[in-house]
C-alpha cells in the first residue's frame, strides 16, 4: 500500500505553499499602475517636453514624435550613434503651431511654422522600415540645426498635415 502522503516530500511541500502565500500577498498589496510622469518628443531623438495631459490620436500622442532630424542622405539621426548625441541638447517648445528649438551652447532658438505651406516633400527613412514621403521643413532651420548639433547637411523632416 502507498502512501499519497510521503513524509520524504515534506520540505519541497512546505516550500510551494511559502511561494503561493507570497505571492497571494504580493497580489494583494499591488497598486493600481498610475502614471506619474507624461512626456512627448515633437522630434525624434530630441530633449522631451512634459506634459499635463495629451490628446491620443490614430497615430499617437498628439504632437509626439512629428519630426525628426536626418542626415543629408535621408537617414535617420539617432543619438545611439555618438557622432549624433548632440540632437539629445536640442529643446523643442510647441507654441502655437509652432516648434521653437533651442539648444545649449546656441546663440539664439530658432522657430519653425508647423503650418507652413511652404515645406517640400522629400524622402526620408524613418527610424525603421523603408524611405517614406516627408515634409522637408527648409534650409533655415537645417542651417540651425547643423550650427546647434554639429551633423553636416541634417534636415529637419515630419509628417506635417498630411
């Protein structure tokens, strides 16, 4: 006759219910997630800008991530490529459907009309996948963006309206 029972079990026993109690009170004692801290990133890359609330749209927060800086072939600039880091300086502000950057070590912020009719659709690659149509935000800010960074020939590109 066996025993369901074998004393030789005992400790292994004891030690998965100490686990199962554990984790019942762990359980219990977890908090509800809570968000402590909202930030968007109007460029990619770029410093953060924090804010109270954000308005979720088909393509995210809106005003997050509508920009970003590439280089003169089109890519992408990452920071995670030290030759870039600086774009981790760059400070945008939204006012008014308008992007104010500044940078430390810059002379001057430089302002860009999200609006702006005036922007040209370019190709550019995205942090993944393949080339995409862009609107290219002209040479002024580039000019500003490559004096604050130091990357030659970057362009500042984003999604505009469309």
């Amino acid at each position: 006759m066996s025993l369901l029972f074998d004393p030789a079990n005992l400790p292994a026993i004891l030690v998965a219910l100490l686990i199962v109690c554990v984790t019942i009170v762990l359980l219990r004692k977890q908090r509800s997630p809570a968000v402590s801290e909202l930030n968007i990133y109007p460029i990619k890359s770029c410093a953060n800008i924090r804010v109270k609330e954000a308005i979720a749209t088909e393509l995210g927060f809106e005003n997050d991530c509508i920009a970003q800086v590439s280089d003169k072939d089109g890519q992408y600039c990452t920071p995670s490529e030290q030759k870039f880091a600086k774009l981790f300086h760059i400070k945008p502000m939204l006012k008014n459907k308008k992007l104010v950057l500044s940078a430390s070590g810059a002379d001057s912020s430089f302002e860009v009309d999200l609006a702006n009719d005036k922007t040209k659709p370019t190709l550019a690659v995205p942090m993944i996948g393949p080339k995409v149509k862009l609107q290219d935000y002209g040479d002024e800010v580039s000019s500003w963006l490559e004096t604050a960074t130091g990357i030659q020939g970057c362009r500042l590109t984003g999604i505009g309206d469309g």
